[in-house]
C-alpha cells in the first residue's frame, strides 16, 4: 500500500499566479532546497503549495502546527498495543521517508524546542533522527519542506530562531491586485466580473484601514465567501458584510465606515 496515498491530490487545484512564482518554486524544489510562504490570512499561500504540489506530481503531508504540539507529533511516536509497541511514523517522518512535500501550515505557533527537529532534514544531511526509535531517517530524494506563517499578528515572543530562517528560501505573499483578484472570484464563486470587481473594491478600502484599528485587512478567501453567498441567493450587500465585515471587527466606528463603502460601492 502506497503510505502517502491519503495526500496525493486527484484534481488540479485551481491557482491563478500573480508573477513568476511557479517557476521560482519549480527551481527550489528542483534544488531540493525548502520554501518559506509569508503572507497576510487568505492570501493563497495553501492553494498555491497545493497546485505546485500537484504540478510536481507529489503528494502533499500538510501539518497546521499550534504551540501545543510536541516533536512526537512532527516525528512518530510508540503506540501501545496487546501484542506489545508499535512505532508509528508521524506526518514529518512520512514525507521524508516516502518523498512527499511536508507543509507546516503557521509554523510560528510552534515551539522552537519542536521546530528544531526539521534543522538535519533543511540543510546539506537532509535526515531526521527519531531519537526514541534509535533510527536516523534518510530523506527520500523527492522529499521537501514548505513552511508558512503570517508574519502580520505574531508576537515578539513567537518567531523563527534565525537558525531556522537561514535554512529556507523564502516567497512574500500578499493579496493578488485588484484585477487578478476579481478574476480569482469569478473562477473560485462563479460571481459575475462587474459585481467581483466591485467586492474587491470594498475590500481595497478595507485594507486600507489595517493599522488603523483593523489588525488585517479584508482576505481573498472572504471575498471568495462573499461570491459563494451571493451564488446561494444572498444580496450582495448582505453577503458583504456577513462574509467581509462581520468576522473581521467588532469594533463599532469600523463597523460603520465598512458598512458606508458596501453602501457606497454596492448602493
Ligand atoms: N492566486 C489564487 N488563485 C486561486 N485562488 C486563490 C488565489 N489566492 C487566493 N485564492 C482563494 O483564496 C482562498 C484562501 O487562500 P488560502 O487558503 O491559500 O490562504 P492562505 O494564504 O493559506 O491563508 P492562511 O494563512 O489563513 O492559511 C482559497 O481557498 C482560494 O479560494
Ligand atoms: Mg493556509
């Protein structure tokens, strides 16, 4: 049985670029030299790993990492059965014993004490060691890490030690220009070009307001709710602010400016 079979992607995830990504991506992973995505929530950071991931024909291990997690959950741990113990590799250990892409999705929210494991498996040795199995795992040839964060809402106290930083190259992402994005809507919500041009509008004005009471900005992925309620039936004005106002303030004054450009752009 093919042990990365649960992570092989069956359809071409949808990805429109916004420069020369594809190809930058394609030159790292050809250099089996692992990647950084930094960028604001919503941006497309995981769709685009998904497409390359497809693109380059290999399965994707995706890890969403919080500081609860421990190197046992990046690297296996013993299970205990009747018939006695039982190493189980974890989703680290799988990628690089069986040649998938690992992602570690917010990596800053883990402790560094568990991010130190990927330091062999990122440089020249390109192993892990499982310490409590007293085996050192050689990475597959195919094997890459792709790690994420967004370098907006993390504390001082939450960063990469530099010696995890130097190991990777690195992509800065942002929301893709207005046009591209309204493009995006249309293809991921079916909305009409006018009216998702017009949803990018209210979320430019949006993003115009972080730092100014707003810690982030309107996402692609909320405009692309946006389009989805629409598609359902809702009013536009309505979905905008189910889907674009509601779940990022609570904050009355913003509120109200937010609601005057959906009346504005929409009205
Ligand atoms: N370039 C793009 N092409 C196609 N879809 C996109 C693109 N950028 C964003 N999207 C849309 O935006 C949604 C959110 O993107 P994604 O999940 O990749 O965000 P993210 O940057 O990984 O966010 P987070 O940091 O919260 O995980 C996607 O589900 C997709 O609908
Ligand atoms: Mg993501």
């Amino acid at each position: 049985m093919d042990p990365l079979h649960d992570w092989r992607l069956t359809a071409e995830p949808h990805y429109r670029p916004q420069g020369n990504e594809v190809a930058l991506y394609e030159a790292a992973y050809a250099a089996r030299l692992p990647v950084m995505l930094k960028g604001p929530t919503g941006c497309g950071k995981s769709r685009f790993v998904e497409f390359m991931a497809w693109r380059l024909g290999r399965p994707l291990v995706t890890v969403a990492c919080n500081e609860d997690m421990t190197a046992a959950d990046l690297v296996g741990r013993f299970l205990l059965e009747p018939t006695g113990t039982r190493w189980q590799d974890g989703p680290l250990t799988l990628a690089a014993r069986h040649g998938g892409i690992c992602y570690l999705d917010e990596v800053v929210e883990a402790r560094q004490d568990t991010t130190v494991v990927i330091h062999a498996l990122t440089d020249h040795r390109r192993c892990l060691p499982l310490d409590k199995k007293g085996e050192l795992v050689r990475a597959h040839p195919d094997f890459q890490l792709v790690i994420s964060y967004n370098p907006g809402y993390q504390s001082l106290m939450k960063d990469l030690k530099p010696s995890t930083r130097q190991r990777f190259t690195a992509f800065d992402f942002d929301y893709p220009p207005p046009a591209l994005e309204a493009q995006v809507l249309v293809a991921e919500s079916g909305l009409d070009a006018a009216l998702a041009a017009r949803l990018v509008e209210i979320a430019q004005a949006a993003r115009r307001l972080k730092g100014h009471g707003l810690a982030e900005g309107i996402s692609t992925r909320l405009l692309v709710n946006a389009g989805q309620l629409i598609a359902h039936g809702v009013a536009p004005r309505e979905a905008a602010r189910m889907a674009m106002v509601c779940p990022i303030t609570d904050d009355a004054d913003i509120r109200e400016s937010l609601d005057h450009a959906i009346d504005a752009v929409l009205g």
